[in-house]
C-alpha cells in the first residue's frame, strides 16, 4: 500500500530523476540486478526507484552518480532538490533559505531545534508524532533532517545561533538514553566557532520580565543579507519579510538573549543535564 501511495505522491524532481536513471541504466546494457549489485542495492530496490514506488535516497543518488553519472554530476545535483521534495509542505519554502544563509539564530520553547538534532531524538520525535507516520515515511524524514546539518560545515561558514528553552533540555522523547545522547550532541556542537548555544532559565518567568513567553522563532539573514523570519505551529507556517515586524520580533529576540544564560553557563548546564543518571 505505501509503495502504491508512493507512486502517486512522488514529485516531478523523483520521476525525472527516475527516468534519467532508467534511460542510462538501459543505454550502458545494464539490467536492474546488474545495477544493484554495482551500487549495493537489490534488483527489486533498483525497480522501485525507477518506477516512484520507493524514490531514490540520498545515499542511492550518492551511488548513482558513481555508476552511471558518467562525470556529468547530474545525480549529485539532483541531491538538494529530492531532499527538498522529502520536507513538510510547510517547511519547504524555508529550508533552501535556511541552506544559503548567512546567519541563523533560533529560539525553541519545547524541542531541540531540527538542524540540531540527533538521529534518535529525530526518530523518536517524528515517529512518536500525531497522527502516526508509516515508517518509511518517518525514515524519509527523519534523513531529510539530518541532510541540513551540512550547514554546520558549509563554505562560506554561517554563523548559527540557538536558544532554548531550559524544559527543552528535561524533556524526554524516546527514551533517556536518546535524550541523553542528544544533550551531549548539544555540547559537542556549541563548541564550534561559528556556533552559539545559550539557555533561557526555567526560572526567568520568576523574575522581573520574560521575552520568550509567546513561543518559538528563526531568524535568518539571506545571503542577499535580507533578514526574514520563520515561525511554525501546528503544522502551520508563517515567513515574515516586511521589514517592521521582523525589527520587531529581532528586538524581542534580542531581549531573550540577554536574559538567557551565557554560552559558557549554558554548555555547563547541558554537560550536567546530559551526565544525569535517569531519575
């Protein structure tokens, strides 16, 4: 059933890519068993990709460059864009943004940002998820996440700062140890120059004021230096661009930092939590 929805909902950049596969496979004589034993795959694995039922992933292109690209870089290409197609209808507008940006700051109220998370908390989150996904769905997501992490890495550097929420980092999803391993993926990254990591206390609504009351926010300077901003809830997205309201919501943000812990309190913070035996 999932492999027949698959057919019908796969994009146009899925068929393209299917049909160049197919139309290369054929013309260097090779038959479909033959194509999977060169790039790891079985026959039947090969025949899904071409026909949409299961569109090729991002390790498959990866190997179908390599065996029939013939140098053109056509598969490789094709990379971005099947992962874009692979993103939430809502999210799609934002993540080539995200990709090509110059500089990122996120705050989040109840999970780790996307581009931060590990594979397990990725998993758990998406398939814990309501109403549930069928698991190669969740796969397909679950890959589509962890391919923007190559941001992290890019050249020209982008400069990507986070803020969470301190509920962030005591919420459980999946099991402690993913929530642990997690924490520790926190403090390995906030160690990178071109990233900062900051925790907004539990206890701040205690005091005399709290930004962050109303919930989460990405702020994002294009590499054209456009600054723009996203919001997300319930599936439900919102990119802002007219330059008043996004000074608006860069003042408030603004103001979370500075009531946030420092980068240095805040990896403390997260080695502590992430060294805590399950209570």
């Amino acid at each position: 059933m999932a492999r027949a929805v698959n057919k019908t909902e796969a994009s146009g950049t899925a068929h393209l890519v299917a049909a160049l596969a197919k139309a290369l496979r054929e013309q260097q004589q090779l038959s479909q068993e033959e194509l999977g034993r060169k790039i790891g795959y079985t026959g039947s694995a090969v025949s899904a990709m071409e026909t949409c039922a299961q569109p090729a992933s991002d390790k498959m292109l990866v190997k179908l460059e390599e065996a029939l690209g013939g140098g053109l870089g056509v598969f490789e290409k094709a990379r971005k864009y099947v992962l874009l197609d692979k993103y939430p209808p809502q999210f799609k507008d934002f993540a080539l943004m995200e990709a090509e940006a110059v500089t990122l700051s996120s705050y989040q109220t109840y999970v780790v940002d996307g581009l931060f998370q590990t594979e397990g908390y990725a998993r758990a989150l998406i398939g814990g998820g309501y109403p549930k996904l069928a698991d190669d769905k969740v796969e397909e997501l679950v890959e589509a996440r962890m391919a923007r992490k190559a941001l992290f890495d890019r050249d020209p550097v982008a400069m990507i700062e986070l803020i969470l929420d301190e509920s962030v980092l005591r919420r459980p999803f999946g099991s402690w140890e993913v929530l642990h391993e997690q924490l520790r993926s926190l403090a390995e990254v906030a160690e990178r120059d071109n990233v900062s990591i900051q925790v907004l206390p539990l206890e701040r609504g205690l005091r005399a004021g709290h930004a962050g009351a109303r919930g989460d926010m990405k702020l994002v300077e294009t590499k054209e230096h456009h600054h723009v901003v996203y919001m997300e809830i319930e599936d439900e997205s919102v990119l802002v661009g007219d330059p008043t309201k996004v000074a608006q919501l860069s003042h408030r943000y603004a103001k979370i930092r500075t009531q946030a812990l420092s980068p240095d309190d805040s990896l403390s913070l997260i080695q502590r939590l992430a060294g805590e035996e399950q209570r």
